[in-house]
C-alpha cells in the first residue's frame, strides 16, 4: 500500500510540475504576443505620424507657392500701373 502511495504521490508531483511548466511557457507565449502587439502599435503611431507630417509639408508648400504667386501679381499690377511692368512697342 506504501508503494501505491508513492506512486501516486509521485505522479501527482509529475503532473503539477508538468502543469508549472505548461503555465510558464503559456505565459511566455503571452508576453512574446503583448511584446509584438505594442511594436506593431508603435510602428503604426510613427507611420501615422510620419503621413501627417508629409500631409504638412505639402499643405505648407502649397500655400507657400500661393502666397509667392500673390506677390508676384501684386508686384506686377503695381509696375503696370505705374507704367514698367510691360514693354510698350
């Protein structure tokens, strides 16, 4: 009966430390999947990040040849008005 014990106390040691192991690699598992997640959330923050700057630039350059273009006319009508802005034949 003492050997039955044992062997049942044994298995019973085997299983639980089977079960420990299992827990630990399911946890690692879960560490690795929140790891990646985080990185792919980051990497979509700098790429959404990086598309507003670009959409920046290219707001600001626009207005900036705009406003370079509003000069040149403003420039322009003052030289017509004053009579040098256009060769006279």
């Amino acid at each position: 009966m003492a050997s039955n014990q044992f062997n049942a106390g044994e298995s019973h040691g085997q299983a639980q430390a089977n079960t420990e192991q299992w827990m630990d690699s399911a946890k690692g598992m879960a560490n690795t999947a929140v790891d990646k997640a985080e990185n792919a959330a980051q990497r979509a923050s700098e790429t959404a990040d990086q598309q507003n700057t670009d959409q920046n630039a290219g707001f600001l350059q626009q207005k900036g040849e705009q406003m370079m273009h509003m000069a040149q006319g403003a420039i322009d009508g003052v030289k017509n008005s004053l009579g040098i802005g256009s060769e006279k034949k």
